[in-house]
C-alpha cells in the first residue's frame, strides 16, 4: 500500500496543476468554488434530518422509561 501513496500523490498534485495551466481549467476551479460558496449550508438538511430522529429517539426513550416506572398491575 505504501508504494502506491507516491505515485498518487504525484498525479494528484500534477493533475491540479494542469488544471490551474490553461485558462478553461481555472474557469472551472473558479466556478467550482463560487457554486461551494453560493451554497448556504451543504449539510444543513443533512443535521436537521439527524435532530429530527434524535428527537424521535429520545421521545420514544423518555415514554419507554415512564412506561417502565409505572407501577405493574399483577394478574
């Protein structure tokens, strides 16, 4: 696995330097960077979907944990 982290790391620095070499490369950098910038928040939607279900979670524990103090009727 080591011997391959160089030459990747080679073609990777290479390939970004390509890119920023000729001008249609730097456009789409550019424009790369202002459509990431435009975006309010990317993983906006991604958190309030997560505190919705933990909400739900911690709903359903807290119901379950009343339940299970409740005192039992025996039969």
């Amino acid at each position: 696995m080591k011997n391959w982290l160089l030459p990747i790391a080679v073609l990777g620095v290479s390939g970004v330097g390509l890119m920023c070499a000729s001008e249609r490369g730097r456009r789409q950098i550019q424009s790369f960077f202002d459509r990431i910038t435009r975006t309010s928040d990317p993983l906006g939607e991604f958190n309030k979907a997560v505190e919705s279900q933990l909400d739900t979670i911690q709903r359903t524990l807290d119901r379950l944990s009343e339940a299970l103090d409740a005192p039992q009727v025996n039969s």
